[in-house]
C-alpha cells in the first residue's frame, strides 16, 4: 500500500517497521499469518478481550480489540523478562526495536501508537521500560482527547517523558 509524504514507502525490515509504526506491514502480516493463527496467539496471550471480528488485517485497528494500560503494562512485564510464549530471539527483536535511547545514565524502550476510540475521539498510546542502574521501571501512557484536531503522534510521548523527569529518572540517579 502507498502512502504519500511518510516513510512508509520503501521495503522495510520489522525492525523498520515496528519503529515507523508501518501499519501496512503489519497488516501484511496478519494476512499472511491469517486468522486461526492469529487467534490462537491472541488466546495464548489471553490479549485484552480476544475479538478479532472484522478484518484479519484490521482487527487492532477497528476498535473491536480492546486491551486495557494494565493489561499492556503486564505485556510489556512479560516482554522484558522474557517470559511471553514465543522465541526468545523473537522477544529480543521486539525489544530491541523498542530501543529508542541508550546511554551511560538510562536506557529508554517504548512503542507508541494512535488512532481513534468508538466515538472517534482521538487517542495516542506510549508503552514500555526504562532501566536506570540496572532497575526496570514499566509504564504505559494512554491519552485521549474530545478535540478531534488533536493529533496524537506525539503527546503520550511528551506526557510520559515528563512523568519520568519529575519522578526523577534520565539522570541515572534511580
């Protein structure tokens, strides 16, 4: 699928792809892993309310998946300590596209993504782990809005980097 002005629009590695938030990719993919597959590894993971209604393609995208910040926090619980059912080097991939920043004071993962609620509304969303001095610390951001001209890209970013500031963190003092 092309998509105009985004970098979207070139072969991409998952990596890429899960850095860029390449939503076609992904939808590729699920059409390629298909839905009793993909069923099975929503159940396996107990994922939010486990509905793939819709198409395969869009099921996390049409508001009929729905998980909750506590049920994402405890995913990504899972995702550091390497304890969900696949692979550990597919664990480690994920991880790793989660990188966003490393340095001598903290290391910084996430994954953010956007979209709407069943009413329209836009919502952004911000998940995953900072480590300072060897010391995990989870979170999950999930922001909404009634402006529908709010673009969500990101503000869940903005809204948990200065959670973290005033809890004291980027300063490899935690």
């Amino acid at each position: 699928v092309q998509r105009p002005d985004t970098q979207w629009n070139k072969d991409l590695d998952m990596k890429q792809a899960f850095s860029l938030g390449a939503v076609p990719y992904f939808q590729e993919v699920a059409r390629r892993v298909g839905r009793d597959t993909m069923k099975y590894w929503i159940d396996t993971l107990h994922y939010g309310n486990m509905d793939l209604s819709g198409p395969i393609d869009s099921f996390w995208l049409n508001n009929t998946l729905k998980v909750s910040p506590d049920e994402q926090l405890g995913l990504m619980e899972k995702l550091y300590f390497d304890q969900l059912p696949f692979e550990r080097r597919t664990q480690d991939i994920v991880s790793e596209a989660m990188l966003k920043e490393d340095n001598t004071l903290y290391k910084f993962s996430y994954h953010a993504g956007w979209g709407t609620d069943p009413a329209s509304n836009p919502i952004g969303w911000l998940q995953g782990w900072i480590v300072e001095n060897r010391h995990v610390y989870f979170f999950v951001t999930l922001a909404k809005s009634a402006d529908k001209g709010v673009d969500m890209k990101t503000i869940p970013l903005k809204i948990t980097r200065e959670i973290l500031t005033h809890m004291g963190f980027f300063k490899g003092e935690k």
